[in-house]
C-alpha cells in the first residue's frame, strides 16, 4: 500500500534553515515524478519543487535559490533543503508522487513550516 510520510518540519526563525524529508513505501520509487507543494492558511495548494526520476529539478520562483529538492531513490525518500527562510514560507508542506504518463498521485499527509520570530 503507498505511504508517504513527511518529517522534519517545525519553527525557525527568519533567515534559518530546515530540512523536510519524504519517505515513500508501496511504490516503485525510482520511476516516479516526486514533488514538494505548500499551502498556506486560506491560500490555495501551490507547487514548491519536483524533481523528475532522472533527478532534474524544477522551483517555484519563489523558492529558487533558496531551496533545494533532492532524492535517494534506494532509500525511497525525497528531500527539501530551505534555506534562508522568510516568514511567507510559512505553510503545511507536502510530499507528492507522480506516474509519469499516467493520472495517479498520492498525497502525504503535510509536515507544518512556521518560520517566525
């Protein structure tokens, strides 16, 4: 059964760091198209990052630069590397994973981001 199960969320100060981690069970997880979304309260879902099974990477404007998407596909696990956080990335972020060629995705459950002083 596929599970995605994020950590590593949690507060941090403007200007710090966090890393999320997503770890995939169930699936084939080196064919698939991973990816971070965030949604903030009363905001609608938006893209972060993917990063496609031959490890290229794609940002959102917004986070380009700052942060950094990346995957170990023997662990099974995506990761999302933020850098020089601002108080607007403040938000529930969650892992997603995509067939390519195909309309299925799953959602994990989100790890929240507050970043405040």
């Amino acid at each position: 059964q596929l599970q995605l199960v994020e950590s590593g969320g949690g507060l941090v100060p403007p200007g710090g760091s966090l890393s999320l981690s997503c770890k995939a069970s169930g699936i084939t997880f080196g064919i698939y198209l991973m990816g971070w979304y965030r949604q903030a309260p009363g905001k609608q879902r938006e893209l972060v990052a993917t990063i496609t099974a031959g490890a290229t990477a794609n940002y959102a404007d917004s986070v380009k630069g700052r942060f950094t998407i990346s995957r170990d596909n023997p662990k099974n696990t995506v990761y999302l590397q933020m850098d020089s956080l601002k108080p607007e990335d403040t938000a529930a972020y969650y892992c997603n994973a995509k067939l390519p060629r195909s309309s299925f995705d799953a959602w994990g459950q989100g790890t929240l981001v507050n970043v405040s002083a």
